[in-house]
C-alpha cells in the first residue's frame, strides 16, 4: 500500500458521512450471507473506527 493509498484509506475510515457507504468502502469484499456487510462483518468499519461502537 502506498502512502497515498493509506491517507485515502484513513481518510474514508475516519469521515462519520462515510457509515454504511459500502459501495465506496476498501473494505467491500463482496457477497456474504444477508445478515453481513458486503465486507463480512456485522458491524460497518467505519463506525468501529469512529468508535461508535
């Protein structure tokens, strides 16, 4: 990853509008089961980063 990559990932991650966006995430990783995220978890990144949680 470089350093350009890693300030967008921050970017994105820290940014509250950001919640649930899960087109745009880096962390989307495609299908999963209905009661997941498209990125596998329960929980969306971006709110445990803002520790919401």
């Amino acid at each position: 990853m470089t350093a350009e990559e890693r300030n967008k990932y921050i970017e994105f991650m820290y940014d509250y509008k950001n919640e649930y966006n899960c087109e745009n995430c880096p962390e989307n990783r495609g299908d999963f089961p209905h009661d997941r995220l498209p990125c596998g978890q329960q929980n969306c990144w971006v709110t445990c980063h803002c520790k919401e949680m």
